[in-house]
C-alpha cells in the first residue's frame, strides 16, 4: 500500500512488542526483522500487518499475534538443519521464519487455498518449504521422525501421530485446552519415549481440526 512504511513499522514491531516482552535469541530476532510480514496478510488488511494482534487470513483461520510467533519460535530452541514439521501453515509467516533460521521444514495445511496462497509468498521470497495439504493431526509420517514439531492450532490433548513422529531428544510446542482457551506447552521426548511438560503461558488459538482434533 502506498506511502505506508512497512520496513519502520516492522522495526517497531520488534522493538516494542517482541524483545520488550523478553526475545532475546538473535536469531530468533533478525528473522523478524527480515521477513516482510505484510507479505502474509490479505490486502485488506496490509495496514494493521504489524499490529499487536492476531489477524484474519479468511477460511476462519488467523496469523498469530508477532508476540506469540516469536515466543513459540524462541522455546522450539531450534538449531540449524533440524528437521521441522509445522502443523497449521496458515498465511506461511511462521514457516518464513522457521525457514530463515535454517529448518528443513515440512509443514501440513488442510485449506487448499490457504496453502496455495502460502506457497506463492514463501516461493516468491526463496524458500524451499515442503508443503502438503492434509488433516494436520496425522502429521506427515514419511519424512519423520523429526527434531522439532511446531502446532499452530488448538486440541485438547496433543495428537498421538505426532508423538510418535518426534525423535528422542525432541519437542514439540503447542497449545492444549479447551477450544477457547488454551495453555502453549512444551513437550521434550525422552530417550525412553516419555514426555516432559513445560507451560509456557496462557494463550489463544483457532481448533486443530482433524481426525485426533476437533470436528469440523
């Protein structure tokens, strides 16, 4: 949109809402300072793209809040070349990010014409993301076990497939709870197959919908 300053509001952004609140991972930082956000929201909405607030992308389905992307980016403590499945690509904002920090990322949409949209933007800003259109619950089991499993959306337990797609030594961070209300947990895999928890905070997201989720 013209005379709108998307490079200073994305600076902002980060300043106020991002390492104000305690992002401190630098890596985690420059990939929002790099990617261009407003790339991920529908035109009609380009102007609030860097609002503290989650925004919707249509199909009943929001980006997150930059806050809580850049929090569940920073406790995936992701290292470079881990192999990532994101549940929920969305817009493909938080698959920029994870792609800009080095993940071999795999990542399932059940909206076609979400995922299509996704794929153009992370196409046209050069990254190599293995897209698959599908019930995100079932994970996508040819490419695991993974390092790290990264869900955009909410259930109320963590799908079993995607225990079981994640390596020894993994984690996975999710949101968990009531379809209103849920808590951002981190799960750590055991070398013995068990799951550690750590909440993170509170938070907010749209139903995981899919055979071990919600219905639609």
């Amino acid at each position: 949109m013209k005379g709108i300053n998307f490079a200073s509001l994305r600076g902002r952004m980060v300043t106020e809402q991002i390492i104000r609140r305690g992002i401190s991972d630098r890596n985690v930082v420059s990939a929002f300072k790099n990617i261009p956000r407003e790339l991920f929201v529908p035109d009609n909405q380009r102007n609030f793209a860097y609002d503290d607030r989650p925004l919707s992308i249509g199909k009943g389905q929001t980006i997150s809040q930059p806050y809580i992307a850049a929090l569940m980016t920073s406790v995936l403590y992701l290292e470079k070349n881990n192999k990532v499945l994101e549940i929920g690509t969305g817009s493909g904002y938080q698959s920029a990010i994870l792609s800009y920090l080095g993940a071999e990322l795999y990542t399932v949409e059940r909206i076609p014409e979400l995922a299509e949209k996704a794929a153009t933007v992370l196409n046209y800003l050069g990254f190599n993301v293995n897209i698959k259109i599908g019930d995100g619950t079932l994970g996508w089991h040819d490419y695991s076990p993974y390092d790290r499993i990264i869900v955009t959306a909410a259930s109320e337990i963590l799908p079993a497939p995607l225990i079981g797609q994640l390596k020894a030594g993994g984690r996975i961070v999710a949101p968990v709870g009531g379809k209103w209300q849920q808590e951002l947990i981190i799960f750590e895999k055991t070398n013995e197959g068990l799951l550690k928890k750590t909440f993170v905070c509170g938070c907010v997201f749209v139903p995981l919908v899919g055979k071990y989720g919600y219905k639609k």
